[in-house]
C-alpha cells in the first residue's frame, strides 16, 4: 500500500483545500505554486477527483476547484480509493496477483493484521484532521512549510 505519485499529490492538494475558505475556489497554479508540484499534472488529478465527486470544478476568470463536501465528510480513504483504485487496500505487498489466506506470499501473515490497522487509520481521518493539523504549524504539507512558501508568483 505504498501511495502513487498521483495519491500523493492529490491528498497534499486536498488538504491544502480543505484549509482554504469554504466554497472558495482555488486555482489549480496556486495549488501547484503553493505544493511546489506539477501544475498540468495537479490539473488532471483534480480533474479526476472533480469525476469523482470530491471537488466542483468552475471554469473561465474566476474558476478553480473547491471542496464538494465539508472537509470533515471527506475520508483519507475516499480519497485514496479515487487515486488508487477500488481495490488497493487488496494489493499484495510483494506485488503477487495472488495473495491471500489461501495462496498467501511470504509476508502475507505478518502484513495483514498491520494493513488492517492502516485501512482503520484511513477511513477514520478526514481532511478536517489533516488541515487542522497542517494549520497548527506542527506539520508540513510540502518540502517546505507552508509559512515559507510564497503566496504568489
């Protein structure tokens, strides 16, 4: 359950939202500027999650994306699901096709009771958790801290 580049640019950009006014939009260049990440690329990663109805998406001078739900309503796992697909929490550690009880890799029992334990952790924190704690200055949301960014070009 290691994340995707794409997984770990749209939670960043996610959280980053859900610290933002609700219902205001955000552009995608402000997003990337403020994330230090691909601008064309965090377009079409929030483009997906708009699909899949995490964001509204509104086009022309004053357009940009914003939250669809209240950051609270938002799980990690929603997310990750989008991102990754349906089944990533099913995905084998070693990479097999395969694995389970019944044709189980060797980590496969070990690995099991702590990916429990992840899929928990990812359904049980939203973005409120996360953007609280991105606002309280105690963590970062990109390689740099989000005070040290600039706030435009």
């Amino acid at each position: 359950m290691i994340l995707s580049r794409t997984s770990q640019y749209a939670v960043q950009a996610m959280i980053y939202m859900a610290t933002q006014p609700p219902g205001a939009p955000v552009l995608n260049k402000d997003i990337a500027a403020r994330l230090n990440v691909p601008a064309p690329y965090l377009a079409k990663i929030l483009q997906s999650l708009s699909k899949g109805g995490l964001l509204y998406s509104f086009r022309g001078r004053l357009g940009g994306f914003c939250l669809r739900e209240e950051a609270a309503q938002v799980s990690l796992m929603q997310l990750l699901q989008l991102t990754e697909g349906a089944d990533f929490t099913q995905s084998c550690l070693l990479g097999l096709k395969r694995c389970s009880d019944e044709t189980a890799c060797p980590v496969h029992a070990r690995w099991l009771p702590i990916k429990e334990k992840v899929i928990e952790m990812l359904n049980q924190m939203s973005l409120a958790d996360l953007a609280t704690a991105v606002q309280s200055g105690r963590y970062r949301l990109a390689d740099m801290p989000i005070a040290a960014l600039p706030t435009e070009p």
